[in-house]
C-alpha cells in the first residue's frame, strides 16, 4: 500500500503533495493551464490522478521514491510536453491527418522503464499504438501494470542500432539507471528500430513521436542505420554525457541529427528534435 521509502522521504512527498494542490488551482488564476493533478500522495503505491484535457481519472504504481519522482517528471512537471505552440499544433495536425487517413500514428517509447512516460502517450494521443521498450524484467513488468487498459504493446528488449545480444548492467543507481551493453553472450535482446518499423503488426502505422532515454547507448543506437530518424516528426531524447564523462556517448547522435533539417529544443532532461518536413 505504501512506497518503500525512509520516513523523511514520505514526510517530504507529503508536503510536496499538500503544496501543489493548491499550486494547481492558483496556476489556472493566472492563465496558466497545468493538465494533471495528483489527486492521491506519492506515499501510496497506487497513485490517482485527475487529466484535466481529458477530464477522467487514471492510476499508477510506484515501489519507491525513485518511481515517485519518475511520476513527479512526467505528470506534473511534464517533461514530455511539446510547449512550443507553433511546434505542438503542427503535430497535432499530424497526428489527426493520419487517423483521417485510417492509419494509426507510432510512437516508440526507447528506454520504457516502468510504462510511466508510456502512459502519458497514451493518454496525450489515444489513438496512437505505442511500442514500450524496456530490458530489465522487472521494470516490464511495472509498465505493464501502468498500462493495463491502453493500445500499447511490450518489448523486453533493448534498443539498439542492429539486432543483437546483450548484458544488463547496474551501476547502482536504482531502477532507472539499467544499462545495456552488447555481448555474444549476452541473454537480453536488443532490437532495432529499423525492425520495430518492419514488424508486421505496425503495418497499418505511420511513425510519430520515438522517446529514446536509454542511459548511454544512444551511443550505439545512432552509430549507423539511422534511415528511421526521418520517419520521425518528433524525437525526444536525454543524452547522457552528464553522467558517462570522457566516453562522448552523445557525439554519434549528434553527428546523425546534424545532417537532417530538424528543430533543436531543450526542455529540462531531454532534447526534442522536431523535424522541419513532416506535413
């Protein structure tokens, strides 16, 4: 029922929690429209929050302070959000033409973790197919309780720029931070986006929003076959040279994105690349 954290983190969460009820109704005062409450605090392991956009109601589960703020991230800060008006509408109407079209819009979730940024697609976008893409068993296995009644479909893999085998590393910095690294003798999967793309069940598809936040690998991911980067319209990604200093893990994106004619937004974390010839 409740998070596993030390007592001063749920003292903390609580307040935080308290201090933003109010924060969220004085934010409309001032034309300011934030989309999600947290109705419940992130002591519980099942947390309620309220869509505004949507008005409805949906849940998430949390095991501990970690996953609490993955829900803090991405429901009441969200990161994931396009701000750019210009940029958003232009996506919006994207995103309409092809369900017009009878086509459903892709979007790819690299990196998945516990479904959370999953969720907030599905709920932004329903009637998208979105692809969650998680290595590590457990954290799958979270995604899927997130994303219980939702057109989403599950990929116990990794992401990479081949097909391939790997091993899950954990530097020990909790859930979020699994890494892969490639190994012949590896036991988990790697899958490339080239084959997401090529896989029968996406055929009636057409690609929308690819989030990739794969603690490092980006480095691999963008080394070659990078032909899907213009199906894209979207692309969100947080690099992590921050973390993996002198190893230049981010230059393989950059060289790849470099040469496409795509807008370049920082946003907190994460990166959107918006490109510039969608219509």
């Amino acid at each position: 029922m409740f998070v596993h954290m030390s007592y001063s983190k749920h003292a903390k969460e609580l307040a935080r929690w308290a201090f933003g009820l109010p924060n969220f109704y004085a934010a409309r005062l001032f034309g300011k429209r934030p989309r999600f409450l947290k109705v419940t605090p992130g002591v519980f392991s099942t947390q309620l929050i309220y869509d505004r956009d949507h008005r409805s109601f949906f849940s998430v589960r949390s095991r501990d302070d970690i996953d609490v703020s993955v829900v803090r991230q991405i429901f009441v800060q969200e990161d994931y959000a396009v701000e750019s008006q210009d940029h958003a509408a232009a996506l919006q109407r994207f995103y309409d033409s092809i369900l017009e079209s009878g086509r459903r819009p892709l979007i790819i979730d690299c990196g998945g973790n516990t479904g959370l940024a999953t969720r907030y697609f599905a709920e932004t976008y329903p009637g998208a197919t979105v692809v969650c893409v998680e290595p590590e068993e457990k954290n799958m296995a979270m995604a899927r309780l997130n994303n219980p009644e939702t057109e989403v479909s599950f990929l116990l893999a990794g992401i990479g720029n081949s097909d391939a085998w790997a091993d899950i590393v954990d530097p020990g910095r909790g859930n979020w931070a699994y890494r892969t690294e490639t190994s012949d003798t590896g036991k988990t999967q790697i899958i490339s986006v080239n084959s997401i793309l090529g896989d029968p069940q996406y055929q009636d598809c057409t690609p929308f929003i690819i989030k990739i936040d794969i603690e490092g690998f980006e480095e691999n991911l963008f080394e070659k076959n990078t032909e899907w980067l213009d199906a894209f319209p979207l692309l969100i990604i947080e690099l992590h040279d921050w973390m993996l200093p002198k190893q230049a893990t981010s230059h393989n994106f950059l060289q790849a994105i470099s040469q496409k004619n795509r807008d370049f937004i920082y946003r907190n974390e994460n990166v959107f690349s918006i490109s510039n010839t969608f219509s």
